[in-house]
C-alpha cells in the first residue's frame, strides 16, 4: 500500500487556461494509492515546494507525483524538494500536463480528461518506482574548445587562469578566426589585429593549453565529466618542433599564384604558406592540392633551402586521443555565399546581385580586408576590377538576411554596425569619396552603437537610404544599384564604382556533422541550440558541452567575448566538484535469464556493454552474460527494447511500469 | 526517358489575347506543338482569366474567373499548357491562394454554383518545353538552327514572380528561356532589363511611363548587344513592338529591334512554314534581321 501525494500546477495560467486544474486534482484524490492531492499556482516557487514538503510530513508520503511543466524543466528542482523532505528524490515523477496537454489542446474539456490520463499514469509508475542511489563519477579536468576564433580563445585563456588544462582545436593552420581578418572595430574603431593578436600569443605561450592547429575533432564518446575525444592533426608537411618561422621556403617557394583565401582571394600566397604575417602558430603547412612536389614529385625547393631541416613531405595525418570532463564548441560563422542559388539548397541564391560574375560586387569581409593595413592593398580601398580608388561606394544590407522569400528569416545582428563602421573608414581614407548605404532599419542596440550610427550620417556623411535593392548590372566600368527608395516612394538607380554586400551570417559549412559527432542539437539554420534561450543560454542540453560565440546565433565581438567567459565560468564550476552526481536511471542485467547473446551490445550506442563471464565456486565458467556498465549507460533504453529474453531493464522504466501505465489508462 | 513520355498531349488555355492581339503568339504555338508531335486541344467555352483588372477591383471575381477555367479544362485530357504570362501567373495564382485558404475555397464554390476542381497542373509553355519534352529532344528537332542570331530573353514580371507561386524558375534570376532557346543554337546575351517592367497596362493610361520603362529595356537589350527580344506574354509584347516607334521619338534613340514571341523563334527553328508564325503583324519587321541571318 502505498502513500503519493498529487501536486498540480496552474503554471501561472500556462496550464489553467485549458485545463480544469482543480478537477485533475479531485480525480487524482480518487486514485488507489493516493493519499493527499492539492492545487497551487505555482507550484515550482519557494511557496510551491514548501506545500510539497509539508504535505510529505503531514501525510506521511511515499511517493509524489507532481503534474506541471516537462521533466526537462522542473524535474531536478521538485526531486530536490522530495530529499529535502526525506523522500528518496527518484519517487518522485513529473506528469507533464503542460507541453504534452495544455500548450497544444484548445478544447477545455477534453484536454482536462487527457491531464487526468497523465496523473493517473504517472501515479502507477510511481507506485512501482525503486529507491535509487545517484552514481558518482570522477570529473576530468580538462576542457576541450573547438574553434580558435575569438570566442574559443577568450574561453581557453579564461579556463585555462583558472589553473586548468585546456585543449584547444582550430580547423585552420592558425588561430584567430575572423576577427583576426577584420580592419578597424565597431564602436570605437580599434584595430583588430592590436587587440587579437596578443591574445593569440597568450594562447600559444599558456602553459596550460595544448594547441593543435589544422586539426579536426574526429570523434567523440562519453559523457559529462568522462569525454574521450579524437582530434585528426591533419599532416602539416612541416615538423613544428624543428621550424624557426624564418620564413625562407615560402620566399623560395616557385607556386606564388595561389589565390589566398585569407585575404578573400584578393592577394595570393604560395604553396607553403602561413595565412597571414601575425599566424600563431607561426609554421608553415604544405598545400598539398598546390604544391608542385606533390602534384608531381618534382621541385622540393622548400626542403632544400630550410636551414633547420623541418619540411616534411612524408608526414601523416595523426590522430590524437585526449581525455576531457568539458567541451566548449566555438566553431563560428560564415558569410553567406551569394551567387546563384546552389543545387538543392533550402536557401534561394541572389543571381540577380552578379557577385561573382561582376568583380566590383563584393561583400563586407571583402572590404575588411581592403581597409586593413595587413591587407593585400596595404589598407589602400581599391575596386578590384582595375585597382582605382572608386569615388561612390553602394552598401547594401540585409543581404539574405531578414529575407523570408529567400529561406533565411534571421536577422545578422553586426551588419547595420558593420557597415555604419564601413562608410567611416571609407570616409577617412577616400576623402571625396562618397558612401549610399541601402537599408531596411538601422538596428543599434548597444552601448556607444546608436551614437556611431549617427556619427557615420552625420560627420562622415554617408547617405542613408531606406529601401531594398532589386538588381544590380554592369554598365560601363560603373555597376548600377537599381533600389527603391520607401520614405519618398520612389525607384533610384545609383552608379557606384563599387558595391558591398552585407551578406548573411550562417554557421560555418559542417556545423551540423559536428553536432552530430558531440550529440548537440542544432535549429533549421545548423545554429547550435542552447538549453533555455534566456535561462541557460550558454549550455547545451547535452551535459558538460557549453557553446560560445556566432556558432549559436550571430554576434559581434563584445557578445562573443562575454559568452566565451561565461561557458569558460560554467567550465569552471564543473571543474570546482571532483565527482559528479549522475542519474541512476541505468540499466540492468537479470543474470539468472540472460543467455549472453549480446544483441544489447550491438545496439547500444554508448558502448557500456561488455560480456562478463559467471564462475562457479571451483572457477568452471557457468555461462557468459551481458553487463551494463553503470558510468558508461546513457540511460536510452533501446537495449530494454532489443532483448529477446526481456532481461535487461533500465530503473525507472521497468517493463512492469510501462505495462501499468498503459493498463491505468 | 519512358516510352509513355515520349507521347505528349497537353489541353491548352490560349487566353483573350491570343486570339486578339497575339494571335501570332497561338499560331506559332499551334504551329511548333504540331512540329514537335506534341498533342494541344483548346479547352472549349474557356474564359477571360481576369488578367489584372479584375483581381486590382475584387479578389473573388478573380479567383471564381479561374476556377471557372479551371474546371472547364478538365473536359480535355493532360495538363493545362498556358502560353500567355499573364493568365500562368493568374492561374497559378489562383490554385495557390485557394489551396492555402479554406474560406477563399468556399466562397469561390459558393460564386460558382459548384464543387471545386482545381488539381489540374497549370504549366507554362517554357517549362513544357524544358522539362516534358526536354532539351535534347528540342535540339534534335531543330531544322533550322538559329546559330548567329542574338536573342535578348525577356521575363517581364510574371513568368517567375511572386517568389512563391509559379515554381517555373528561380524567381529573380531564371534561365529557363535562356535554356529553351539555346537549344535551337541562337546565342543568348547577358543583359541587365530582363526582369524590369515594360510599364503594362499604363499603356493606355499612362503612355508616358511605359515610354520610359520599355526604353529603358529597349536600351539595355541593344547595349547587350542584342538582335532581337524574344517574349512569352502579349502585353509585354505590345509596349516593346508597338510603342517602339514612339519610345525611338521620345528618346531619339534608334532601335529597330524586332521583338518575337518565344514560340515564333522556336517553329521558324522547328522547321515550321514562315507563313504560319506571323511575322507580318510584327510593327517592327524582322524580315531584314532574319534575311541576313539566313533565316528567311
């Protein structure tokens, strides 16, 4: 006989709305078992959970049922409320009226008779719930980043002051991710090389991050605490050890003409390169779709003029298996390509822009890298047609973004700073120059951002036109901006020299394999999805992965640099506890039944299963069985649904309660 | 592609102006289906479409006129081949907004008097050209390529738009006409006006506009270095032929450039008579052009 007590949440009106609150409670008061039933507002508040406690003392109960919110939301806080009165947290189930009944019915009555339905089987699940003891494992504490953008390196260089171990993995030969390829930045017009590149020489000098650049993340197993991660170091062609960084073999190197992708194609490098002067680490790699050597076996100049010996054109990729309690995706963005429209994409293209077949149409990155000193021009802006300084430059924003028909709804967030900082620098270097920017709303939120806005208009005179851009043609050595002007209501063609696009901000090509590797999820963008959108807004809902900068969303550089802190702080509370609390719900093996043949183990994605063999006193092996190993199991249950012998079943969810759930109804 | 394929039948809508205005624009098409061994049976006792007016003064008018068209296409076997820009993009319309709108549904069947019947696939000349009959087979049905003669492709406004209709093309940068006529071996150019205006129906009202907006494609035809504007809708047609001579007065600029309906370019190709396409009711004649292409 047991003794559960039915706890019904109104949600505030989430849940009274469409569901009779007090009915639920009144027929959950009927149910065999059942002993104590109330309703409260708000169940999950101070008040709330003391209700719950009192009527555990009061009535003495054994088991609670509390019919609210989904477990995802409220379980953790209404099982600590259950210990706090002395009832063993996993007798306590949630029954979710709420998103599988009151968010998505219309009809009162019948969405109060399904409620009712959920508390009842909820109820015979909990009279058959076991006791559980939560499973301790150990805490590794070493944080694995992926990205070297500004975002993985302030969370590497904050985890790793904390005294802790970081790995950081970057794609690309070197680390600094976009910002490194920025001019000057919104809103007080600082170089971004001043204020990366020390950063990037911290990161390479810490003596607690391990750095591997052109390097992948190959795998990924584990869980919260215990991952084992497989890092692919893709074969740089050059021994880091041995390399000085002089510099020689790319002098000496005779493939010169290789468009560099650092630069946007607009400079080219050779085929041992390092993608810019300030690369951190400052070693070379072998393109090896490029490099002469490889394409025919011949030259090898670069071998013979190191003085150190460091080229290497047997290396292999190596793969490198590191073992870390955390991991921080910071994999970042990319501009949306906007040629034509590729084959099978959700995205409509924008042929009608002509960039890629008109040279002088380029986008924001693009002019980046014409106005930065480092740039292939010196920071001289230049129309890469024919070198001259253009005398009218069109911006054009929201580029594919905040563009339904086109597949993306989003809005880019930098684009109205960036190019409000665009018409400025343009300004400063051509001074009877002048800048149009095309413009849906001009959105500023920040601090200082409203006030260069209107500086950009207002001293640096740029001309503001609100309106869209329908086509953009050569005419001439001019590319005409057909637009529309909507405060005056009128077509406008402009004749620019020059024309940059405000392009979408997308998450960088492979965002989704990745998330499919770290068992992440992702929107219909390949953004990656934070747990709670305001409340848990650097977390995965997968435990022990945080997320940091534009991979989850667009951002500017002071967004990213404050998220990449605050996943590195939720790292370091991780890494505060030596052990960590984990879920009993696990499954287990009824060794009298199981026959050993190991279909579990075929199943099981979390690869807990191993064979255990069962000896007799004299050591004569009995049989061979399936084991669970209690760390590993993620608690699925697909092997529970596999067994032919049914002689595996996860706590919790034991074919006996699922059976009753389904008779209660 | 499957045997049945090969045996194409389409029932066909031609639409007021083609049997006005644009009747070279149904001869043609009559003319170059029949070379291709392509099936097209008018559908009988058809209707105006509504064209523009009558969607601008009352959306239900609009829709019950095309439903009523609808219907009546489904006493002739295979879909609905629709030449005219206009009547595709009211059509298609019209099965889109009533698809999507349960209330639309039954108002329209209540104007009719009738249960609705509007799942007959509406397609677009071009695209059974491109995708039915294919491209190959249409190069290997040409008798008299057109190679040399450089063919402007002009969408005008409804043959992709809006965005999520017509489902012909990519909505602002199409290339089906490119594709089309390409495969009797003209050379199509690259130019800028393909997709603007003409002006339409402010050709009777506001003359002025459609002087200026279909001069300004005129222009951009000729700076792409273009013989001839090759179109698929009658209105469009109507202010780059007939106005021509006007917008070359109002401009001062001379252009002489004759303008063809898509299929009157496909049958002279396809080998069909020159006494059948309509050359003669063409303002701007394109004999000469032709003459010294080699075509005539």
């Amino acid at each position: 006989m047991s003794r559960i007590g039915v706890f019904v949440c109104h949600c505030g009106e989430n849940i009274s709305r469409t569901v009779d609150v007090e009915k639920v409670a009144a027929e959950a008061g009927r149910l065999f078992g059942v002993a104590y039933t109330c309703d409260y507002k708000y169940m999950c508040s101070d008040p709330g959970q003391n209700l719950l406690k009192k009527a555990v003392a009061e009535h003495k109960l054994e088991g609670i049922v509390v019919a609210a919110c989904s477990p995802r939301m409220h379980e953790k806080t209404f099982r600590n409320a259950a210990k706090a009165a002395g009832v063993n947290p996993f007798l306590c189930e949630m029954a979710n009226i709420r998103e599988h009944c009151s968010w998505v019915h219309e009809d009162r009555d019948e969405a109060t008779a399904k409620a009712i339905d959920i508390v009842t089987m909820m109820v015979e699940r909990v009279k058959r719930n076991k006791k559980l003891q939560p499973i301790t494992v150990p805490v590794t504490k070493k944080a694995l980043i992926i990205g070297g953008g500004i975002a993985g390196i302030q969370s590497a260089l904050d985890i790793a002051d904390s005294g802790h171990q970081v790995v950081l993995v970057e794609r690309e030969p070197s680390i600094g991710g976009h910002m490194a390829q920025l001019s000057e930045t919104f809103p007080t017009l600082d170089c971004s090389q001043c204020i990366m590149t020390p950063k990037m020489v911290d990161v390479v000098n810490h003596p607690n991050i391990t750095l591997h650049t052109y390097a992948e993340i190959e795998a990924v197993e584990g869980y919260i605490g215990n991952f084992q991660v497989k890092v692919r170091k893709k074969a740089r062609s050059v021994d880091m050890a041995k390399c000085t960084g002089c510099g020689v073999c790319m002098a000496k190197c005779p493939q010169k003409k290789i468009p560099n992708s650092f630069d946007k194609n607009l400079g080219f490098r050779p085929a041992i390169y390092v993608p810019f002067p300030q690369a951190v680490p400052n070693t070379p790699v072998i393109d090896r779709e490029n490099c002469t050597w490889f394409k025919t076996g011949k030259c090898g100049v670069c071998q013979k003029v190191c003085g150190p010996g460091a080229v290497d054109y047997t290396q292999e990729d190596e793969i490198v298996v590191e073992q870390v309690g955390a991991v921080v995706v910071a994999t970042g963005f990319q501009l949306y390509d906007i040629g034509p429209k590729p084959a099978g994409s959700a995205i409509e293209g924008y042929g009608e822009f002509g960039y890629g077949t008109i040279p002088d149409v380029i986008d924001g990155l693009t002019f980046e890298r014409l106005a930065s000193a480092s740039g292939p021009t010196g920071g001289k802006i230049v129309r890469p047609s024919d070198g001259a300084e253009p005398k009218s430059v069109v911006f054009v924003q929201c580029v594919g973004s905040r563009a339904r028909e086109k597949g993306i709804s989003y809005c880019s967030k930098i684009c109205c700073m960036y190019t409000a900082k665009h018409t400025m620098l343009y300004k400063h270097k051509v001074h009877d120059g002048q800048a149009y920017v095309f413009f849906m709303d001009a959105r500023t939120p920040g601090k200082g951002y409203d006030e260069f806005w209107r500086r950009s208009i207002e001293e640096e005179e740029a001309v503001y036109i609100r309106g869209m851009v329908s086509r953009l043609y050569q005419k001439g050595d001019k590319v005409v901006v057909m637009g529309s002007d909507v405060h005056i209501g009128v077509q406008v063609e402009i004749e620019a020299d020059l024309v940059v696009l405000a392009t979408a901000v997308q998450p960088r090509e492979g965002a989704d394999t990745l998330a499919q590797k770290l068992g992440i999820s992702y929107d219909k963008y390949h953004f990656y999805s934070e747990a709670h959108a305001k409340l848990r807004p650097v977390e995965c809902a997968t435990a022990g992965i945080y997320l940091a900068g534009a991979c989850q969303g667009p951002k500017d550089i002071p967004d990213t640099v404050s998220q990449a802190s605050a996943a590195a702080a939720k790292v370091m509370t991780l890494f505060a506890r030596n052990e960590l609390e984990r879920e009993p719900i696990v499954a287990k093996v009824n060794e009298r039944f199981c026959v050993g043949c190991l279909a579990c183990r075929k199943v099981c994605p979390y690869g807990a299963v191993e064979e255990k063999e069962i000896r007799d006193r004299s050591g004569n092996l009995i049989k061979v069985v399936a084991y669970v190993n209690p760390g590993v199991c993620g608690g699925c249950g697909t092997c529970q649904a596999t067994c032919p012998s049914k002689s595996v079943e996860l706590d919790g969810y034991t074919d006996e309660q699922i059976m009753a759930m389904i008779e209660a109804l | 592609m499957t045997p049945a394929k090969n045996i194409l039948n389409y029932s066909y809508y031609p639409g007021c102006s083609l049997h006005a205005s644009a009747k070279e624009y149904d001869e043609s098409t009559r003319g170059l289906f029949k070379a291709l061994k392509i099936g097209l049976h008018e559908v009988p006792d058809w209707l105006c479409c509504g064209a523009t007016p009558a969607h601008n003064v009352d959306e239900l008018l609009s829709l019950s006129l095309c439903a009523k068209n609808l219907e009546l296409s489904n006493q002739v076997d295979g879909d609905l081949a629709v030449a005219c820009a206009a009547c595709f993009s009211r059509l298609k319309v019209t099965q889109h907004r009533l698809a999507e709108n349960e209330e639309k549904r039954h108002q329209v069947a209540y104007a009719l008097d009738a249960p609705l019947a509007l799942d007959k696939p509406v397609k677009h000349l071009l695209e059974i050209l491109a995708t039915d009959f294919g491209l190959d087979r249409l190069a290997a049905a040409v008798q008299k390529p057109l190679s040399g003669l450089k063919v402007a492709c002009y969408y005008g406004c409804l043959l992709t738009r809006p965005p999520d209709v017509p489902e012909l093309d990519d909505c602002e940068d199409p290339s089906i006409m490119e594709r089309v006529i390409g495969a009797t071996g003209a050379e199509t150019v690259s130019w800028s006006h393909r997709m603007e205006c003409c002006g339409a129906n402010f050709t009777l009202s506001r003359p002025g506009v459609v002087l200026k907006l279909s001069g300004e494609i005129l222009a951009s035809a000729k700076r792409g270095g273009a013989d001839c504007i090759m179109v698929a809708c009658p209105l469009c047609h109507g202010n780059l032929d007939i106005r021509q001579k006007e917008i070359e007065e109002a401009s001062g600029r001379h252009y002489g450039m004759p303008v063809f309906y898509m299929t009157q370019l496909l049958a002279l190709a396809a080998g069909v008579s020159t006494s059948k396409l309509g050359f003669g009711s063409m303002m701007v004649s394109p004999v000469s052009l032709l003459k010294e292409k080699g075509l005539l």
